[in-house]
C-alpha cells in the first residue's frame, strides 16, 4: 500500500516558535472542533441493508403479542416501555416414520495407489507369466528329450538283439576244445586239489643250487624224501606234524658259499591250509619251551654240525606245505641272534628257492591261490641233543 499526501498544505508544516502570533491560513481558520479528520482517504461502505426473515422466508409477519395482563405481585411495565416479548418455545421435534428412518455409514476410504505402484505391478505380473512360460517350455523340452532318450535305447537294444540271434539258417557256433579243457595249474590250498606228490627233483635239481642269478651257489650235499614226517622234526613239533595229517617230507642237506655253515631246508605235506596254519602258530612256544625242535640232516664227515649244534630256524606257510630252514655254524658253535649270514641265508632258501621257485612252479596256470596271510619269514634258535 502506498501513502501519499493530499495536499500541499499536508506536505509542510511551518510550526511556529512559543510566544509567536500564528500567521496564514492556518491562523485565520480555527482548527473545527472534535476529532481532527484523518490524513488517509477513508474507502466509503454501502449502507446496510435491513435483514427480514419473515420476508426472506415468504411468509406474512406474526402479529405483535398482545401485552401481557398484569399479574397479582408484579408491577404492571410502565408506559413508555416497550413491554418484554416472550421467547417462543423451541420446537417439538417430531416422529421421522420408519419407512423413511436412513442410515449413513461412513465407507473407509480404500488404499490409493499411484501411478508408480500400479505399474509396478503390472511389471511384476508380466514377469510372472513370462517365467511361468519359461518353465512350461523347459519342462517340455526335458520331456521330449527323455521321450527320444527311450526310443533310441530300445532301437539299439532291438538291433543287438537282431545281431546277437543268428539267422535260422546258420548253425549255433559250438565251444571248442580250448575253452573246455581244464587249466593245468594247481590249488595249493588243499591236497584234494593238489595230488602230485613231492619229489627230490623238484626240489634239489642239481648238485648246486642257485637261488638268484647274479649270486654265489650253495652246494647240495644231500637229499632225502620221506612218508614219515618224523625223521625231520622231533619231541611235540614231530607229533603234532603227524597228527594234522602230514604224510611227507623231502628235504636236503647244503654248505653256504663260504663254507661256514651248515644248513638242512625243505617242505612238509599236510592236508590243507588250516593243519599247516595250527602248526604254524604252535612251532614258536615249544621251540621256547624245548618241547620239540627241527632235526638235521647228516651229510658224512664234517657234517655232523647240522645234526647236533645248536641252530637258528626259520619257517613259512603256503597252502598245505610247511618250509622250513635250519642253519648250523659248521665248526659247531653257537649262532648269535644277531647273525646277518644266518638270516640270509634263511631268506634264500625258504623264500626265493622254496616259495617263488619251487611252489610258483608247482601253482603254474593262474589257478592257485595265494599264499595265506602272505609269506611270512620267522626263525628262532634250538638246540640240539642227543637222542
């Protein structure tokens, strides 16, 4: 809103010092009395108009009430005095009937969804059907490629089938006699299966015995087989031999190459693997107890040794057959348990010679099992005495 002056006369005022006489206009006109006008133009207002309900409403006006009679003990109003109106009654309300009885219930108003929302939502459904057809087609395709899976395996089976069934015309091909002749090999397990008997031959081919090529030979001086278990063992180790069932013996008498000992190796013929076994595991406590002992074999002058010295023994299972090896000092003294020659020696004859050389041979075809247990080298020392 912007002020502004009405007159020069309001612009500037000249007031006059105390004492001085007033001059101009201003003087000559006495200021009018009462409240000196405003400086502000004042906006003029409309007059108001008079409000008539009883006009407004288009009904005629009431009649004035009449003035009340005076009342015992209430002055009469004075004339002059406009006479009190009564305050009408307020309205009885009236009966609404029932046909017309209306009830508003207010209606909560319902989540309003923008437009981002909304369009959310119709992404996601799409998405939705989008992957549902997905599915639908990778299901499809497994189905179709199981279906052409099983089609070709019975295709293929059906033409096997057809090559593997000759045509009537052509004759069943017959085994031959390779196929049904029987391996020439040998079950070391049991003597059912393994018939042969021993020989000295197969043992002790020769008068030298080499185990390993590439190594000194051993000088057999003697030889001997029996069909009494006996004369190669004595006390209980001789009787437990014939009570599993032992039924022969063949072993031999051979010098060391350098000539310092003496030893007597061969093998046991028990009935099957079991009797071997219980021997076996009964040799190592009467040998400890001297309840039985391996007996030598004398092979003339300067040979006693074997027979009578004391001696280191080692002995091994495989299949029905015990082997043995008993190892002497040939000047008859005693053998150390810490003698390297004597273990060596041990291991050549009861495992190269008498093993993998002469039962490999005999167990020739595949046939044969193993040895039980795997071979297995022990030795322990006994001394001889005379009987």
């Amino acid at each position: 809103m912007v002020y502004r002056y009405e007159s020069d006369e309001d612009a500037f005022l000249e007031y006059p010092e105390p004492g001085s006489a007033p001059t101009g206009p201003v003087a000559a006109t006495p200021p009018p009395a009462g409240p000196s006008p405003s400086r502000f133009p004042t906006p003029s207002l409309p007059p108001a108009r008079a409000t008539r309900p009883a006009l407004d409403d288009g009904r005629a006006p009431a009649p004035a009430p009449p003035a009340p009679a005076p009342t015992p003990g209430r002055p009469a109003p004075p004339p002059g005095e406009p006479s009190p109106v009564p305050q009408p009654l307020p309205p009885v309300p009236q009966p609404v009937p029932a046909a017309t009885t209306r009830t508003t219930v207010p209606i909560p108003a319902g989540p309003t969804f923008r437009t981002a929302e909304v369009s959310e939502l119709s992404r996601n459904r799409r998405a939705g059907r989008r992957g549902g057809r997905v599915w639908q087609t990778l299901i499809g395709g497994a189905a179709v490629l199981l279906l052409l899976s099983l089609t070709g395996l019975a295709v293929a089976a059906l033409l096997d089938e057809r090559a593997a069934t000759p045509p009537a015309g052509q004759p069943t091909p017959q085994p031959t006699a390779a196929e049904t002749t029987p391996s020439t090999g040998s079950d070391l397990d049991s003597r059912d299966t393994d018939q042969a008997p021993l020989t000295v031959k197969e043992l002790f081919p020769g008068k030298q015995l080499v185990v390993t090529d590439g190594k000194p030979a051993y000088r057999v001086l003697k030889t001997q087989t029996s069909a009494n278990c006996a004369v190669a063992a004595a006390g209980e180790i001789a009787d437990l031999l014939v009570r599993l069932g032992c039924n022969q013996v063949v072993r031999g008498t051979l010098r060391s190459p350098d000539g310092d000992h003496l030893l007597t190796a061969g093998l046991f013929n028990l009935t099957d693997v079991a009797s071997t076994q219980r021997v076996r595991d009964r040799i190592r406590p009467l040998l400890d107890d001297r309840q039985g002992r391996f007996r030598g074999l004398a092979a003339g002058d300067d040979t006693e040794a074997v027979e009578k010295a004391a001696a280191r023994v080692g002995w091994q299972v495989r299949g029905h057959y015990l082997a043995f090896c008993l190892v002497t000092r040939a000047d008859g003294e005693r053998i150390p348990t810490d003698d390297a020659t004597a273990r060596e020696i041990m291991y050549d004859l009861i495992e190269l010679h008498l093993n993998r050389g002469v039962l490999d041979r005999r167990a020739a075809g595949g046939t044969a099992t193993q040895p039980t247990g795997g071979p297995t080298d022990d030795s322990a020392g006994q001394q001889n005495n005379d009987d």
